[in-house]
C-alpha cells in the first residue's frame, strides 16, 4: 500500500467510519480557535490570582511559540509543501463549515496545539500538562474528523510544532538566564 493510500482509507475512517452527532458538535467545538483565547484568558486570571509563576512563564512561552508556529506554517511550509486538503480534492463529510484555505500541510491546528504542548512542558508538569497534551491531541484529531486535513498533515503539524515549541522555549529561557545575569 501506498502512503497517499493509507493517508486516504485513515481519513475515511475517521471522517466517516466514526461519527455520530453529539461528535460532531464536540469536534467544532474544540477545534475553534476562539475557545483557545478563552482557555488562556483562565489560565493568566489564575496564575495571577494563584501568583503561579510557571504558569504565567509557561503562558509567556506558549504564546510566543505559537505566534512563531502559526507564521512559519502560514507563510512559508503551506506555501512550500502546497498539498490540497482533503475537501479540495476529493469528496468528504465536511463537517467544519467550510474547507478553509486551499493548502493543508500541515495543519496549523495541529502545530499550534503541539507548540504550545511542548513549550509549556519546559514550565509545567503532572496534570495541567496533561490536560494541555489532551487537548492539542483531541485538535488535531477534530481536524481530520472535520474533513479538512488528512491525518498525515496533522502528524506534520505536531512534528513541525514540537520542534519550533522545543526551539522557543530554549531561547527564552536562555534569554531569561541571561537577563537574570544583569541585575
């Protein structure tokens, strides 16, 4: 068997084999990125209020990750690797809406969420990682569940990810030793 075809039968299992509607709901649910400026607003109100300082430096070095994600993905691989989505080039079940832009690889979703997992495990350990992990995992799954990326553009996406959240985290920690060095 092909890669495209093993890319292809998983994509059907997972946008057709393994749906129901109370599924659907969730997976547009998760897989809106509104929801995310939401989940961070919670975490600073409690880092402050807790003064839980990994949690605000974790906050610091997820979003600095994912800006740095979001624009390599954005404006340099997807134009690089220019693969179609899967609703671009083949019948789906689009459950998202609409297909989005034309190119897929790799999935934005998915590298932001494995970005911010990978930065925030410089600063975070045990259950709120956890929970982090979860829900970057659970994102790139609603995406191919959704109908508008292949599987393996999400596995793309949280290799690509891991690396720019591992390279972030490094050199704002450096930065921050660094900066400590002055005082």
């Amino acid at each position: 068997m092909h890669f495209s075809e093993w890319d292809n039968q998983l994509f059907d299992v997972f946008n057709r084999q393994l749906s129901f509607n109370g599924l659907d709901t969730f997976a547009l649910f998760i897989s809106d990125y509104r929801n995310w400026w939401v989940l961070s607003f919670g975490i600073l109100t409690l880092g402050l209020v807790f003064k839980k300082k990994n949690w605000l430096k974790a906050l610091l070095m997820c979003s600095v990750a994912l800006g740095a994600t979001d624009a390599i993905n954005t404006h340099l691989l997807k134009k690089r690797f220019q693969r179609l989505r899967p609703c671009h080039q083949r019948e789906v079940v689009l459950r998202a809406g609409s297909c989005g832009s034309q190119f897929g690889m790799p999935s934005n979703h998915a590298a932001n969420g494995a970005s911010v997992v990978t930065a925030a495990s410089f600063c975070l350990k045990g259950g709120a990682l956890g929970i982090v992990a979860a829900l970057a995992f659970l994102v790139g799954w609603s995406r191919v569940y959704l109908g508008v990326h292949f599987p393996f553009d999400v596995l793309v996406g949280w290799i690509v990810g891991g690396m720019i959240g591992t390279i972030v985290a490094r050199i704002l920690l450096k930065l921050g030793t660094y900066l400590k060095s002055f005082r």
